[in-house]
C-alpha cells in the first residue's frame, strides 16, 4: 500500500475487506438494466408505480433515521432514490448505509413521486457493482491547476455532467459530418498512420523506427497524399477521419495528437469547397444543437450561408498595413519582420511573414465566418496555380471566431509542376526550415497517371467541435491531451 494513502482510503480499503468477510463480492459482473435515469424522469407518466431497474454511480447520501435518500448518476443524468428500513429489511439497509459516495451500484425499486415533486426509485432491492476505494472531491470544477483535470479525466467525466455533454456532442458531430459526406456519394476511407516520407503539410513529423524492416518511418502529419493516390485510382468522392502526429508545441489551439477531416471531390474546384464548408459545417451545427447561430467566447456568430469572401492579399494589406505583393524577396521580408518585432526562424523567408502576419493581425478580426482566397504559391505547394495569377493558388482558409477552421485548394495535379514544387521545399529544409515538404516521388509517380481536376477540404475536427460547443481550449474537447508525466 503506498505511503501517501489518505486516511478515507485506509477506511475504504477495510470496508472492502469487510464486504468480502460478509461473503459480498464488490466488483460484481452483468447486471441488467431496464431503464437510465433520464427515462425514468421523462416517462414519470407511463411508470408512475412500475419497477425499474437503474445502475449508475452513487453521488449523495442524505440519511434520516430510519430511510436514506440518495442521488444516482449514470450517462443521462440524476434519480433519487429513496431507501426505507421497513421495505429492505434491516440487513439490506444497514448495508446501504455502509456504503461510500463514488460506489457502483443497480438498483431495482418502483417510480413514484415525492411530496415535492421529485421523481424517485423506492428501492426494493440492490447490488453492489464496484467499490470506489478513492473518495470524490469535493471541489473539482474550479480547481486552479486545471492540468489535474486533464490528467484525471476519468474524475472529470464523474464530477462534471457538463464535460460529459461536451464530449457526447462531439460524437454527435463526428457522426453528423459522417452522415452528410455520407448522403452525398462520399465513401470513407483509412489510410496509413505511419508513412515513408511525411507529406501534406508544412509540420515537424514524430519519427519512430521499424525493426523487421530497419527503417525509420513517420507518423503522418496529414491525410492529403493517399487519399489524392485514391482519386488517381478512381474513387471520385473520399474522406478520412483521422489520426494526424506533428511535432509542435502545446497551446490551447495546439495538441500533437489531433484528428482532421479531409475529403477530395474529383471534378470540383475550390469555389466547389467552399459551398460544401459552409453548408456542411452550418448544417452539422443545426442537426446536433438544432440552431445555425452559436454562442462562441462572447461572440454570436451566425453560420448561415453564405459566408464573407476576402482576398488574402486585401486582408493583410488592410489589417496588417503591408502591401504582400511589394515583398521581392527574403531579406525584404527579414526586414519587415524586424520592423513590425514579429522576428523569429520562420520570418526571414517570405512564406514565413505572410503565416506571421496571418496570424498576428488578420485572425483576430475574422469572427463571422470568413474564406481568405488565393494564397501565394510559396506557402501553397500542393495547391493549382490561378490560371490568371500565377503567383497565386486556387486555395482558401476558413476562419471563424478569429481560428482557423479549414484549409482548402484546387489540388495541383500538373506532375511537372508538382516535382519541382516539392523540390524548392527540399531546398527550404536545407536551409533549415524543418518543417518545410519532404520529396515525395511515390506521389509525383502516381500523378504521372492522370489526376483528375479535384477539389480537397480539410477541417480540423477539435477545433470545430471547440467552436460549436463553446470551449475555450482544444485540451477541452480532446478525452486524454498529451500531458507531462507526473514527477
């Protein structure tokens, strides 16, 4: 027994001796359930005097005497029982009594009403399921050191009904984006987690090592590549929900391990994108919270279409002051940098101060739901180049309460473009940017087949589900965020 063990523990440590003199088994196995608390509630009418079976986590005890109110919490929500001496019997109350906050328990009883009005189980019988040997806290929500509930989620989950609600709606929207894609002739697809060469984004991969093969592979930073081979292989509609890896830091927008959406449409362009974000993304909203306005950090903001269209080029020029197109080259943009003191590696190259200026001065005024067209081809190396611009790309970002929320391009599917794309990005991690594009050969073979026009979409998923259930960091819709180990 460890050294540190609270004195509640040592007592419930014996209470599960105890129970198991009594010949009780405290961690009980199936136990048959008829009805959650959330029905009994809703269904008072029809099982007004019925007999219920319920199971669920005990939350509260409240003794008077000779009969026990108690509060029971399972997924839907709180029954109170009601337990009396004379209907269990004095050996079944007593154990009852004997029982700890935080105990598993099912109960069989019939539904009636108290003088007050609260709908209740009389308990006829119970079981015990599982012995809780920590005690609750007593205060959890407001802690101040919010990485313990993090750490602990499990607590979280049990003392919080509100976090619960968060990650139920993100199952709901995960389920939600599935059934529109779904409806639309879109087929989903898995591709590979670990990859020979990590491509798709500009992002700093985890490395791990194959031993049978004896080579290092990646855990991938994006899904773009295989699933633009499976538009190469005929299958015109794909999406993935899945898995991406990126060697970063951690901030309340940020977790290494996160989950994106990402679909291609052969014969669509990004204008198509566009119509398919805003839709799917107002319409996923009004499906789970039966509304496309949401409440987000103070915001209102409607997600109805359409949605504001806006150059990139005009956004920076009006929020940040400079004018994108008048930058010749890296020491120009070195030399902004300094200037506006947004020095750092990353902005002595001009696709390094456009990303700066991005996110220092034009995210923090999109609030209503924004596109920002036509990236420049220097931070868009897999995107097609616009026919009447081609310093430009057919390539937008949504933002939304001032976050990016989605990245979407008319995929470039010129191989000759594409290889010598890939090679200035060789040429950039050279001169140290790593998270700069690996060469992808594989891909530029397969592109050598014939790739069709295509449109593709990003979104990443926490922060969508961050935005529709008003959270304020990513860690609070992610069930277990990557956390240091405890000293």
């Amino acid at each position: 027994m460890a050294d540190d063990i609270s004195e509640q523990e040592v007592i419930r440590r014996a209470k599960l001796a105890k129970l198991r003199e009594m010949g009780i088994d405290p961690y009980g196995g199936r136990f048959e359930v008829t009805h959650n608390a959330k029905q009994i509630v809703d269904d008072y009418g029809r099982l007004e005097g019925s007999l219920v079976t319920v199971a669920g986590r005990l939350m509260a005890v409240r003794v008077h005497g000779k009969a026990t109110f108690a509060d029971l919490r399972d997924l839907s929500g709180r029954i109170q029982l009601y337990v009396k001496r004379d209907v269990v019997g004095a050996e079944l109350y007593d154990l009852f009594l004997f029982l700890d906050v935080g105990d598993i328990l099912g109960v069989t009883g019939k539904v009636f009403k108290t003088h007050k009005g609260e709908v209740t189980v009389a308990v006829d019988d119970f079981k015990l399921l599982s012995k809780s040997l920590k005690p609750l806290p007593e205060k959890w929500h407001g802690l101040k050191d919010v990485e313990l509930r993090y750490r602990e989620r499990y607590v979280d989950l049990i003392m919080n009904p509100e976090v619960r609600d968060v990650f139920i709606s993100r199952s709901k929207i995960i389920s939600a984006i599935r059934a529109y894609l779904d409806a639309r002739g879109f087929i989903e697809v898995e591709t590979p987690t670990m990859h020979v060469v990590a491509g798709g984004a500009a992002a700093r991969p985890f490395i791990t090592h194959h031993n049978a093969l004896d080579m290092d592979l990646y855990l991938r930073i994006a899904l773009e590549l295989y699933l633009k081979r499976l538009i190469v292989g005929g299958l015109e509609r794909v999406y993935e929900i899945g898995r991406n890896f990126r060697n970063e830091g951690i901030s309340t927008k940020h977790n290494p391990e996160f989950t994106m959406l990402e679909l291609y449409q052969a014969y669509a362009d990004y204008t198509d994108m566009m119509r398919l974000t805003e839709d799917m993304i107002s319409s996923v909203c009004e499906k789970v919270f039966g509304t496309r306005t949401i409440q987000y950090q103070g915001h209102e903001i409607d997600l109805t279409p359409p949605w504001r269209r806006l150059s990139l080029l005009d956004a920076v020029k009006e929020y940040a002051g400079i004018d994108y197109r008048s930058v010749r080259d890296d020491k120009d943009a070195a030399e902004i940098a300094e200037k506006l003191g947004l020095k750092s590696d990353k902005t002595t190259t001009k696709a390094g101060l456009l990303d700066k200026l991005i996110d220092a001065y034009v995210e923090p005024n999109l609030i209503a739901p924004t596109f920002l067209l036509d990236y420049p081809v220097e931070v868009s190396p897999l995107a097609k180049r616009k026919s009447d611009d081609p310093s430009l790309t057919y390539r937008f970002e949504a933002f939304i309460a001032g976050r990016e929320t989605a990245n979407a391009f008319s995929e470039l599917n010129d191989p000759i473009d594409q290889r010598e794309r890939f090679l200035q990005q060789v040429e950039e991690r050279k001169k140290g940017d790593e998270e700069a594009h690996m060469m992808d050969d594989d891909y530029v073979n397969a592109l050598e087949y014939g790739m069709p026009p295509t449109g593709g979409l990003g979104i990443g998923i926490d922060r969508l589900v961050m935005l529709l259930t008003n959270q304020p960091s990513i860690r609070d819709v992610i069930l277990f965020p990557l956390m240091r180990p405890r000293d």
